[in-house]
C-alpha cells in the first residue's frame, strides 16, 4: 500500500461532525477524531529505520499518526528497534512491532516479548485491516452501526482478517472489535 493511498482512504473515512454533535460529543473529541482521519505531515520527520517501501514506517516517521487511536493502541511518534522488531504501536501492556526478517506485524508482550498475536503478514496488509477498523469505529462513532450488533461485527471483522491476509489473524481483529 502507497502511503498516500492511505491517507486518502482515512480521510474517506472520517466521521461527520454534525453526526457526532448529534451523538452527544463534545466539539474537543470532535476535533481530535476528525484530526486523526485527516493526519498532517509532521514539522520534523524522524528518518530512523527507514525502510523503502515501509507503509507503517512512513507512516509513523512522516505524520502525526499518533493521533489514531484503535483499540486499546494507539501509533508511536517514533519507531523503535526491540527484540528484532520495529516496534510502532503501543497499548497499555502490549506493542504491535514489524517483524526485522519476515516483514510481518505482530503483537507482543512489554514483560518477556512474548508473540502473544499475528496482526498481518505485512505493513500494508496491516494498514488495509487497520482502515477496514476504522471505518467501523467511525460508523458507530456515528450511531450507524451500533457496537452490539454481532452480525455487522462479524462482517467487519471477516473483511479485516482478509485483509490482514487470512484466519491466522483473526484473534488479533477479533478482540479489537467485538
């Protein structure tokens, strides 16, 4: 995946804002959410790691994806070498790291970085999942698709496991959503 592909598809995705007022969100949330489908370059770009053709790595280096918030995660400001991984995401106990020899993304543990999930056989099968998510986010953000609804879940999440390259990440994307 091109990284402007990306931006572009995020932006797509945005929420309505008068959608939001009328869900009862403060115009402070409002303005961090439709902030976070429309990233802006970063002042100063970090050049460490910086793998052609990276999606993610570009992606964090580039802009202010830190503003994405999915799940329990939320993107770095910067990437960071650990454990033979590039390190990119971090949630409250665990962080989302791009394999160094396979170039696929997983999830692991802070304590013993223990593989605890695979997230996606690489960075842009990763971002396509991740805006298959957000899209969903930004529909119940909405009161479209109303979070407990399991058969529209379970479309999501069917697309997202495709996306992500198959059934061997669907525990991954199944946590996040339902």
């Amino acid at each position: 995946m091109i990284i402007d592909d990306f931006l572009k598809q995020l932006q797509s995705l945005a929420p309505n804002p008068v959608a939001l007022e009328k869900s009862g969100f403060t115009s402070g949330f409002i303005a961090k959410i439709i902030k976070a489908y429309n990233l802006e370059r970063k002042r100063e770009q970090n050049v460490d790691f910086t793998k052609q053709g990276n999606p993610i790595i570009e992606l964090v280096n580039q802009y202010d994806a830190h503003l994405i918030k999915f799940g329990d995660y939320s993107f770095n400001s910067i990437i960071e070498a650990e454990n033979s991984c590039k390190v990119f995401c971090t949630g409250s106990s665990t962080s989302l790291g791009i394999v160094d020899d396979t170039g696929s993304v997983i999830e692991f543990s802070f304590d013993d970085y223990t593989v605890l999930q695979y997230c996606a056989s690489d960075s842009s099968a990763f971002l396509q999942a991740l805006l298959i998510y957000l899209e969903l986010k930004s529909l119940r953000l909405q009161n479209i698709i109303d979070p407990k609804d399991n058969q529209k879940n379970q479309e999501f999440l069917d697309k997202c496991v495709a996306a992500a390259g198959g059934i061997g990440y669907f525990n991954f994307y199944k946590s996040l959503i339902f």
